[in-house]
C-alpha cells in the first residue's frame, strides 16, 4: 500500500487515436483503484466510432478489429464515473487522460472535475536532477516491471509502481509534501470557471484570453501552457497590465504543439489575424518590404525596394525586411553615408550623368558619379555594406517538414514550410498534401522568417516533401 498518497484515489491510462482531447477519441480505459479496502484493477476497450490511424496501431498494438465489438464511450460512461467519482485522479501528464475523459463526459451528459495529481510533474519534483521524466525513462530509471508498454492498465500499473518505488527511496514524508505542494490551487480572476484550471495543459501552445462578448484579448505563447496562464493571476497586483488583463478576462482557449517552434508560429499567426486588444507586438507588419540587388547593363549593382509578400522569400540579393518603402529607403541612406556610397548609384537621387551627387559635394561619396570609381568598385562597397542585411536564400530546392515531437504529451508535428512561407503544420503524415495543395497563396511574414531561420540554426529536424 502507500503512506503518501490521499485515498481514496485513481490511476488512469487512456489509449486514445490522437493527441487532440476535443477531436480525437479513447480507445482503451486502464484503471488501478487504490483505497482502504486495498487495490484493484479495471480495463477496458473502447470503440472510438472514428477509424484508428495507421501509426497509432502501430504504437500501441490495438487495432480497428480489436475495438469493432467494444463498447462505446457513451456505454460505459455512467459505471466509469461512478468508479472516478470522489477518487485523486493520477495520471502521467494528467492533462492528457484528464482532459479526454472530460471531453467524453461531457459529450455524455455528466460533470468531470476531479482533484488532479500529475506523475510527470512529481517525477520533476522529487528527482529535480534527472532530466527525463517521461514513462518510458521512469521505467528504466526505477527497473519497472512492464508487460505491455502502450496499453492503458500495463502503463497505469507502471505508475502504481513508481508511486511505490519513489516513497520506498524517498519516504513518504517526502512524497506527501510533494503531492500536497501540487494540490494547491491558484488564485483565478472571479469570472473565470474554476475548472479551467484542471483543464490547462502543461505542454507548449499558444492561450488565448478572451473578454466581454467575446472579445479576444490576448494572444500568448508558452513551453507550459498552465503555468504560463497562472503566472498572469499571480502577477496581477504587481502590474497594472496583468492587472487590467485579470479584470477583463471572462474565457480561456488553446492549442496546444508538441514544441516551442509550433507555438512561436501560431502566436505570430493569430496575433497578426485576430488583432487581439493587449498584444503590442507582432501584430502588424505593414507593407513588408526588402531590398533587391539587380545589376545594370554596366554591370552596376542597384538596389531597388520590393514587396516582401510578391517575393514569397524566393529572390536571391534580398536584404533587411522593412515596414515600409520609406523605412527601406532611410536605412540605405544611412548606409550609403557610413560606407560613402553615391546617391546616383543606390538610386537616391536623380542627377545627369556625370554630374555629382550632394555627398559627393560634401566628400561623402567616393564618385562614381562622376567616374573616378568604378561600378566593380562600389559594387564591393555596396555589398559590404548590405551584408549585415542579408536574407537568407531558401536552402531547400522544394518544400520540406520541421518535426517537432512531444514524448511526454504524445505529440507529434510537421510544420510544412516553402520558400520561408509557414503552409500550415500536420499531425499525420496524410495531411501533408491536402496543405500542399491549398489554394491559398503562401504569405511571407518576417516574424516566420526570422523564427524559421532561428530553428535552422539549433538544427531542428527537416524532411523534404513532395512538391504538390
């Protein structure tokens, strides 16, 4: 038995067809019951009404033949809460299990609003120097019997294992503090259901708050979503933002990603379609514009200011992504005065030919406009000077796939990009062609630029894809 844990309580496992709680379903229902009377055990199959996709089959053993003949959800809903009822509901990253059933309940008819206890985040918390604390680590770091690994009471057991094996290394004194610390509840703003604080996952994605009539607020990123939320309410008395945020917020959504990538792209996105009331930052970027180096019939290189969005990142010679001409025009005219470039030859200004520049009037320019410079030699110069500005070219001869995965929260993403344009991000391998193949035209946005070119740099993994 246990010391530690307060009883009566649950040990859950679900085998679901995806990782999205609100879309996919459960397909296998494991359960260890720990109170008074001692501890026992309930499994079942469960027929998720959906088909089972080919690499969930293949993850977890169970089959659309196995769940044809199992009951539905809806069929076993009423003993599966009587069983759950008034039980700590335990689970490995709770948020997932929890916030399936919940969804299944609700689609029942019945109420789902369990205290919570996360083995994840008490792994964390009782072996802080460890760095992996998803099952499978769990299992070779305290040589956990397993039988079959991915099957709903197999996995609830392994937990039922590590509870124990944790208390027996480190007293249940130690775990009792740890399970209460994680018990505690934050302070939530007074308009706010209460039970969306059990709802909230602990994996990266995007929130969004939302005020009266529906009026999107805010619009924020996180690696943990939950906490990111709760530190908001727990800052609203040191700033009068997070405060005004608090007062004004009546609902709360989100998406989650299996990474930091996957967040940092929908915020970008969402931010800069919904317009929300409180983000400063990345919402407009105007009429994006760059620099583009062609070269004359001199063989003179001349910049001239293009559209960003009519390039779709696909020009070489591109330099520094402006809000506007204007601003395009005034960063090249103070690098043309720090490197003593011509106003003729950079095309800020218009003079006959072989007449001066007014830098070359002051002595700020070296004078091809009045020939004692070569075009070979201010082309140096000029790209010496645009160098810092430099786009990258797309490295890729197509379109190819970012993958991010998530152990833990058992996600998976392809983010399909082309030409430094986000198309849209895949949870199956089969949706990539249908993002291939939309209609809508690929936006180039400086805020993907830069966040992609920043993935290249940390070598996030890239697959190549099929044109569409």
């Amino acid at each position: 038995m246990t010391r530690a844990l307060p009883l009566p309580a649950a040990i859950v496992d679900l085998e679901t067809t995806g990782g999205r709680a609100t879309f996919d379903r459960i397909t296998e229902i494991g359960i260890v019951e720990i109170d008074e009377a001692g501890v026992r055990e309930w499994s079942s199959l469960v027929n998720p009404g959906v088909r089972i996709p080919p690499i969930i089959e293949r993850l977890t053993g169970i089959t659309n033949d196995m769940v044809a003949g199992a009951p539905t959800f809806e069929e076993i809903a009423a003993e599966l809460h009587a069983r759950l009822q008034g039980r700590l509901f335990i689970a490995h990253n709770v948020r997932f299990d929890h916030g399936f059933l919940r969804n299944e309940f609700q689609r029942a008819g019945l109420r789902f609003n369990p205290q919570l206890l996360c083995t994840v985040r008490l792994s964390r918390a009782l072996y802080p120097h460890e760095e992996r604390h998803g099952l499978d680590a769990l299992i070779a770091r305290h040589r956990l019997e397993m039988e079959e690994r991915h099957r709903a009471l197999a996995d609830a057991r392994a937990v039922w294992q590590f509870l124990q094996a944790a208390e027996t290394e480190l007293g249940a004194d130690t775990v009792a503090a740890a399970i209460l610390r994680q018990g505690k509840r934050a302070t939530l703003p007074p308009a706010l259901d209460p039970a969306v604080i059990d709802a909230l996952p602990e994996t990266p994605g995007v929130y969004l708050f939302y005020g009266d009539n529906d009026t999107l607020l805010y619009v924020g990123k996180s690696k943990n979503i939950r906490t990111r939320v709760l530190s908001h309410f727990a800052s609203d008395h040191t700033s009068s933002r997070e405060m005004r945020l608090c007062q004004q917020v009546r609902r709360i959504d989100w998406q989650e990603t299996a990474g930091e990538l996957g967040a940092l792209l929908r915020e970008a996105r969402l931010v800069k379609e919904r317009q929300p009331l409180m983000n400063r930052q990345l919402r407009r970027q105007g009429q994006l514009c760059s620099l583009l180096l062609e070269e004359d019939r001199d063989g003179l290189l001349r910049p001239r200011v293009v559209f960003a969005r009519d390039l779709k990142g696909r020009a070489p010679r591109l330099y520094g992504l402006f809000p506007s001409p204007t601003a395009a025009k005034t960063a090249l005219r103070d690098l043309a005065a720090a490197h003593r470039l011509c106003l003729v030859a950079t095309g800020l200004e218009k003079q006959p030919a072989g007449r001066a520049c007014s830098a070359r009037q002051v002595k700020r320019c070296d004078g091809w406009c009045v020939g004692t410079e070569t075009a070979q030699q201010h082309n140096v110069r000029m790209l010496q000077a645009l160098e810092t500005l430099a786009l990258r070219t797309w490295p890729f001869d197509g379109p190819v796939g970012f993958i991010e995965e998530n152990e833990e929260a058992g996600l998976r993403e392809l983010h399909v990009v082309n030409h430094w344009c986000w198309l849209g991000t895949a949870r199956d391998d089969s949706d990539v062609p249908e993002i291939l193949a939309s209609p809508a035209e690929p936006v180039f946005d400086r805020d993907t630029y830069k966040l992609l070119v920043s993935a290249l740099q940390k070598k996030v993994r890239v697959v190549r894809l099929p044109p569409a």
